[in-house]
C-alpha cells in the first residue's frame, strides 16, 4: 500500500517538474528564441519528456533498472499518446460538442484532457516503460 502512494507521489512530482520546464522551454522558444508554435511545442515536449524519463528512472522507478533506449522510445510513445489524449478531449469539446468558450477548452484540453491523459501515462510508464516482474498492468502490483 505504501509504495503504491510512493510511487503516485514519486510520478506526480516527476510530472510536476516535467511540466515546468515544457510551460518554462515553450515560454522562452516562443518569445525570446522567436521560434514558431509548432516547432517551440515540439522542443519544449521532448525537453519535458526527457526530464520526465529521467526522473522517473532515476527516482520513482530506480528499482526496476531500465536500460538502452528501448525504454526511452517507449516513455516519449507513452507520452504522445497522453498528448494525443488531451487533444482530442478538445477537439471533442470544441468541434464535436460546440463547447468554444477559451473557459471550455482550457477545461476540456488543460483540466480533463490532462486527467486522463496523466491516467494513462501513469498506467503506461509503470506497465510498458519500468516493469517489473510479476507486474501485469494492476495499479495495485
């Protein structure tokens, strides 16, 4: 029970961290850097991605010693998926339902898209990314 909400805190503060340097990187690329939306976005999400894995390699998951680049490549799949979550929350909103206040997309895109999104990063770096033997997929272990 214990290392269940140690590994919950562990990745959400990982996720924490991630997500400032994405808002800090994206922030910078954009105004003093000049560089265009898509490209600053797509930067500053492998950034983040980078210091995600290696927080939760070095932290939150040291115990199940990943090695090579296949668990990297699987973690920033993992985390385009999340991306890929949050955005289609916001197409559904904004497109589907008719939802297009910046209020409703900030709640579909930031506030329930990144809930399920973090769900399913969570559910994919314990059970794709750093598995351990024994583990099939059960947020219990």
């Amino acid at each position: 029970m214990w290392g269940d909400r140690r590994e919950l805190l562990g990745f959400a503060g990982v996720g924490l961290l991630a997500y400032t340097v994405d808002l800090a990187l994206f922030t910078w690329l954009r105004g003093p850097a000049a560089l265009d939306p898509l490209t600053a976005k797509a930067l500053s999400f492998v950034a983040a991605c980078t210091v995600a894995y290696a927080g939760n390699a070095l932290g939150t998951y040291r115990h199940t010693d990943p090695r090579g680049l296949r668990p990297y490549a699987l973690f920033l799949v993992v985390n385009a998926a999340g991306a890929a979550v949050q955005l289609l929350c916001l197409t559904v909103s904004h497109y589907g339902l008719g939802f297009t206040s910046q209020r409703a997309d900030t709640v579909s895109g930031a506030g329930i898209g990144m809930v399920l999104a973090t769900v399913l990063r969570f559910w994919g770096t314990r059970t794709l990314v750093f598995r351990r033997e024994g583990r099939f997929g059960s947020w219990t272990g």
